[in-house]
C-alpha cells in the first residue's frame, strides 16, 4: 500500500475529531437524549490521540491501545444508555475498573505485539458487537433499518479486527503486522462515518417519533386526540379493515362535569379528566382506540360484528366500567356518562354522518335524566 501509518494515523484523527465535532452538536440539539455527549467524548480522546502516537517512542503503541479501548468503552455506553438498558448504576461503577484493566493489559503487552493484539483486539471485537446488538434488540420496521447503519459498519470492522487477532493468535502478526494495521486503520474510517451517520439518523428518528406522538396525543389525559381520530378513522373509511367491515363509534360525555369546576376548581377539573381517560384506557379492549374528543367528551371505536346487538353489550360494559366508584385527592367520586352510538355502514358512511348521529343519540340519553357524576364522600382534610 502507498499510504505510510502516519498519513493514515492523521486521516484518523481528522474523521475521528470530526465525528467527536458532529456529536457535540447532536448533544446540545438533544441535551435530554442520553449518550450523544460519550459519543462526543469518545470522538475527540480518539482524535487527539492518533497524531500523538509516534511522539511517545515505544510508549506509542500502549497509549494508543489503552485509549482507544477506553473509547470504544465509551462509544458503547452511550448506546446502552440511548437504547434504554438497565444497570447503569452497576455500569458506571465498573467503567474506571475496565478502564484500569485496558491500561493495565496494554502495558504488560507494549513490547510484544502478538500479546497486544490478542488482547485488545479480542476487546474490540467484543464491544463492537455488543454495540451492534444493543442497536439492534427491540426493534423493528423502520427503526430497525436505521439502526442497521450503525450496526452493519461495526459488525464490518469487528470482521477486521477478528481477522488481526486470527494472525496474532496463528503467530503470524511479526511477518504481516505492518500491512494489516494499514488495513485495520483505512477499516477504521468507513466505520467511523458509517457510525456517525447512522446514530445521527438514530437520534433524529427517535426525535420526530416522539414529535408526532406528542402531535397524535391529548397533552392533559394521553389518549389520542381529535386530529389523531380524524386520520385513524379517514383510514377505515377508506379500507374498511375491521370485522365484516363493520365498526362502532362511542361518544361520551360526563354528567355534571362543569359542577366539578365550580366547587373545586379546574385543577380538580383536571383531574377527573384524567380519571376518566384511564377509565376508558382501561375499559377497551386489544386493538381498540380511545380518544378525547374535546373538553370533557370521549369517543372510542370499537370493531363490532354482528351490528346492533354487538354495539349494545360493549356499551353497557364501557358504561359500568368507567361509572365505578373511585378515589381522587381523598374524595370517592362516581362519574356518570352519556353515550351516543353509531354504526358503520348502517348510520352512515363519512365522518359527519357518524358523528352527527353519535351526538344526537347522546343528547337524547342525557335528555332522559341520566344521573350526575358525584362526590360521595371526602375525607375531613379535602373538606372546604
């Protein structure tokens, strides 16, 4: 090869700083994402490092092992810590240790290459391929595919370096070292910008899911909120996928709310809107959606397939289930609901049919004198 170690030691330490450089942004554009600010510091120890190596005389070589270990230790830290894996205390407690042992280890192996390389090489291997399975673990669909080009380029160069080590484990390094370092080194640099890009993609990905979950979600209850509705049900319209192509729509509104308001305030108010929301969260079944329609209305669809008969058994068990008697802030309370139902495609084939037939049908049970929602009792401290 024409490239000397030198040129190729400085073309690492540019990528490296570089990557380093491109992760410190990624930190302070997602100061709440765990792991970008170790990738940072992963990136610049390795870039300040490379150029320094041949400066350091027979000591070059034990600083660049030790370093580099410490790196990769750090790369892979921050991606248990990006993907949501437990043990972090224990982890963080065992990282100067593991630290200490790669220091150790490159010392003891600084004259006796073969004994270096066996060593470090085998670490390597091993924490890039932990790297790519905790990439890897738990996804799927789109995610997977993004995370895949952070996984495919360290399975790659962990190929290399499990390559290296077959040669110093043959006795074979003293005679071909010098070349397959060069490989292992021009290996290197793909990787490093495979890396880059790929958790930079993971990172943004992640963002614009919570973005358009946060988009698709009521801030005060977490149920889906209209717009949300307004898609998922356009959606069934358009393709029908339900049993029989038949579906249920159930608009609810709580009796009495506003009574709720006046005597304890909105915050109470609040509350009991949340009560609710995990009333119907916890009332519906697998496959299911439950929304909050607006102010103190819920709406759920429900997949029904015999018509009618079907809608009125799932009504009277969305009915007993939220009006139980429950506890808030040390008052029982009893909520009291008004349903109003519609069937597609018996009430209508658009949205403002069915909605329009949904309300009416509420409005005509609440006219029939349907109970309050109510305070049964509160503990003598909530009293006013």
């Amino acid at each position: 090869m024409s490239l000397d170690l030198l040129t190729l030691q400085v073309v690492m330490s540019v990528v490296s700083f570089l990557s380093g450089g491109a992760m410190l942004a990624l930190w302070l554009l997602n100061t709440s994402e765990r792991g970008p600010a170790l990738w940072a510091a992963a990136g610049i120890l390795a870039g300040g490092l490379f150029p320094l190596t041949p400066f350091f005389g027979d000591y070059g070589m034990f600083l660049n092992m030790a370093f580099s270990l410490s790196a990769l230790l750090f790369l892979l830290e921050g991606i248990l810590r990006f993907r949501g894996f437990g043990g972090e205390p224990i982890r963080r407690a065992v990282l100067p240790f593991l630290i200490m042992l790669f220091v150790f280890f490159s010392y003891i192996g600084r004259d006796n290459a073969a004994s270096r390389l066996l060593f470090s090489d085998a670490a390597f291997v091993i924490m890039l391929a932990l790297i790519a399975l905790a990439m890897l673990h738990g996804t799927c669909g789109a995610e997977r595919i993004v995370h895949l080009i952070v996984a495919l380029p360290s399975v790659l160069f962990a190929s290399v370096l499990a390559s290296r080590w077959y040669l110093a484990f043959s006795g074979e390094i003293g005679r071909t070292a010098p070349e397959f370092t060069k490989i292992v080194f021009l290996a290197y640099i793909p990787w490093v910008l495979g890396w880059t890009y790929g958790i930079s993609m993971a990172v943004m990905f992640r963002k614009n899911g919570r973005i358009s979950q946060m988009a698709a979600r009521d801030d005060l209850t977490g149920l889906a909120n209209r717009r949300s509705f307004d898609e998922t049900l356009d959606y069934l319209l358009r393709t029908g996928r339900t049993d029989q192509g038949r579906f249920a729509l159930f608009l609810m509104d709580v009796n009495g709310f506003k009574s709720f308001n006046d005597l304890y305030g909105h915050t109470f108010g609040d509350k009991v809107l949340v009560l609710m929301a995990d009333a119907v969260r916890n009332s519906i079944r697998k496959g299911d959606f439950a929304v909050r329609f607006g102010g103190d209305e819920f709406l759920v669809l429900m997949s029904c397939k015999t018509g009618f008969d079907d809608v009125d058994m799932l009504k009277i068990r969305l009915r007993e289930s939220i009006e139980k008697e429950r506890l808030l802030d040390g008052r029982c309370i009893r909520l009291r609901v008004s349903i109003g139902t519609a069937v597609f495609p018996d009430d209508g084939s658009t949205s403002d049919e069915l909605l329009l037939v949904a309300d009416r049908r509420m409005y005509e049970e609440k006219k029939e004198g349907r109970p309050m929602s109510e305070i049964l009792w509160e503990s003598p401290s909530e009293a006013v």
